[in-house]
C-alpha cells in the first residue's frame, strides 16, 4: 500500500502550457506539502496545507496554485508552463501540527520544453 | 528565516570506514532535525531524526549528535556499506502553524568498494 502517491511519475510539455500534479496520502495525515528539488537536488518547500487550509505559501509565483479538495488530497496545477518550472514535484505529509516525519511521495519529473 | 548550511556536498570513503556529514542551522527556534536518505530516482526516505531537548541518537550504524548552543548538527555512518551510497539531507523544522522543513543543500556520499 502506498501511503503518499503522486500522478503523473513524468511530465513533458511545452512552455506556455497549464499542467496539474495530483496527490494523495492514506496515512491519515492533517498536514501536506509540495517540495520542488531543481537539478541541483536543492528541496524547497513551496506550500504547506493543514486540514485542506493553507498554512504556508512560500515566495512561489503566482502560476502555481494548490488545491485541497479533502485532507488527503493536495493538487498542484502550474500555469502558462516556463523553462525554469522543470523540476521533480514532491508531495509529501505529516501527522500534524507537531514537528514530526514527513513521507514523501514518489516525485513527478516536470520537464518542460 | 531559517537557514541550513551542510558540508561537504560530496563524500567518497572506503568501504567499512566511517562518514560524517555535519550542518548548521540559524534559527533557535528549530526544534526538530530529520535525516533522509534519498536513492538515485527515489524519493527522500526518513533515516534518523533528534529532538532539540536530546544531544545524541544512535540507531544501529547511524548516529546524529546535536549541539543546540553552536546551532549545528551532525550525521555519523560507521562501517559504512555499498547500499550506503545516496545523497543524504539534513533537515531544521520549526512550527510556522504547520511544520516548516528547511533542507541543507545535500551530501552526495559514495562508498567504494
């Protein structure tokens, strides 16, 4: 059973275009992320929900926005697709409002073209 | 913010010998500091965490010591093994409302054989 999973795992298309990342976690978990690793394997945290609200919004363009339908689920839809947007999308999640393991899912290779 | 520093960004060692990887943190209120382990095309897997009121945690070959006044904290591998070969990230949370994972830029270790 996967406890945090990531559709798609890859994602080519073209600059300009609007893409979605869907995630899921059944681990029960409040709180979930998007962490985007450039190709220098550099994580950054970009947004973080806690019971479908949102609690962190990094310095993130405007292009992307998340959505939290229910707590176990947190999308990601990027718009008007740029170079630099090429990346691996990590969903990731935690049990809450404490300082504790955060699982991560399986990562979604954006690239961009 | 916080802000992570990790050293070195890349570690070869001899099979069997030992690895250290160390990082600093700025802000004292970070209060929690996982270690995850992340394989070539995977995603970043928990290895070890400490909590700011401990000073040392050990499990089985790996070790993190934590020096909260030098704001600094290290990861130990003995006998190191081939499967040992990742890069390795050091992590600061603090609370922000939800946690707050900052990353350190990453350890590239190599185990030769």
């Amino acid at each position: 059973d996967t406890a945090v999973s990531q559709t798609p795992k890859y994602l080519v298309t073209q600059m300009g275009n609007d893409k979605s990342i869907k995630c899921e976690q059944n681990l029960g978990h409040d709180t979930m992320y998007w962490y985007k690793q450039d190709s220098k394997k550099f994580l950054k945290i970009m947004f973080s929900y806690n019971n479908k609200e949102l609690i962190i919004n990094e310095t993130v363009p405007n292009r992307f926005s998340p959505k939290s339908p229910d707590k176990a689920h947190l999308n990601l839809h990027i718009n008007s697709l740029e170079l630099g947007d090429s990346a691996v999308y990590f969903c990731a999640s935690s049990a809450g409002r404490v300082n504790t393991e955060a699982f991560f899912g399986q990562g979604t290779r954006l690239t961009v073209v | 913010g916080e802000n992570v520093e990790q050293h070195p960004s890349t570690l070869s060692v001899q099979e069997g010998d030992s690895a250290v990887i160390k990082c600093t943190y700025s802000d004292s209120a970070s209060n929690y500091f996982p270690w995850y382990k992340q394989e070539l095309g995977k995603r970043p897997q928990l290895i070890i965490d400490i909590r700011s009121n401990v000073g040392e945690k050990k499990d089985q070959r790996i070790a993190v010591t934590l020096n909260k006044t030098a704001k600094h904290f290290s990861l130990h591998i003995t006998e190191t093994q081939p499967e040992d070969s990742a890069v390795y990230f050091c992590a600061a949370s603090t609370m922000q409302g939800a946690q707050k994972l900052v990353f350190g830029q990453g350890t590239r270790l190599t185990i030769n054989p």
